[in-house]
C-alpha cells in the first residue's frame, strides 16, 4: 500500500482496546487512507472519547475488511463475539440495531462480513 497522501483505496479495519491485564474493553471500526496502523492511529487521535478517557489503554487491529458494509458488519461480529465471552465493554451501544425496521440492513451488514472473509 502507498503511504497516507498517495493511497486512494480506502482501508478498513476493526479494533480492540485492552487494559492493562489484556482484556478486551473496547470494540471499534475505523476507516482512512494508508495502512491499517495508519487508519487506527488516525482514528485514536481524532476525539475518540474511550481513548482519551483511558489513556492507558492499548489498541491492537482484530481484522481487516474491503469494503464499509463489511467494516460495520464485523464491528457487530466481534462485539457480540467478545460480549458473549463476557468481556465488560465500555461501547455506549451495540454497533448495529436490530430493531424489527433496521434488523435487515444489519444481517446483510454482517453477510458483508462473512463474504469479505471468503475474499482472497
């Protein structure tokens, strides 16, 4: 990939923030321009309001997407994946909604996930 001013393919990645005992305590997505660490640094400067709060806390890339919808999609895979592993997370809300109105956006969302996971 090209550095930040000449890549123009966006990047997507979902991130964890863990505390000083490893454990996960934040679920998150991003996207920008550059390399994966490019896109989280950028995000972690730019008023993330779990960061500046904890400063202590450590950031570390889960995955990597192609594409936004699948970007949204795993953000909701691994929130649920870690909250069901019973990781006490500080997001203020589940990434998606799964209200009777929104539930279908949400699963082609998470298929975008499931698809882009299958991509080589």
């Amino acid at each position: 990939m090209m550095g930040i001013t000449g890549n123009k393919k966006r990047t997507f990645i979902t991130y964890v923030l863990k505390n000083e005992k490893g454990e996960i305590v934040y679920v998150g997505r991003a996207a920008g321009y550059g390399s994966p660490k490019d896109v989280l640094y950028g995000r972690l400067t730019k008023n993330h309001h779990v960061f500046e709060s904890n400063p202590e806390l450590v950031a570390d890339i889960i995955a990597i997407q192609g594409n936004r919808a699948a970007n949204m999609g795993a953000e909701e895979v691994w929130y649920t994946y870690f909250k069901g592993e019973g990781h006490t997370l500080l997001n203020k809300n589940p990434p998606l909604s799964w209200s009777k109105i929104k539930a279908p956006i949400s699963r082609w969302r998470v298929r975008a996930y499931a698809d882009d996971l299958l991509m080589p």
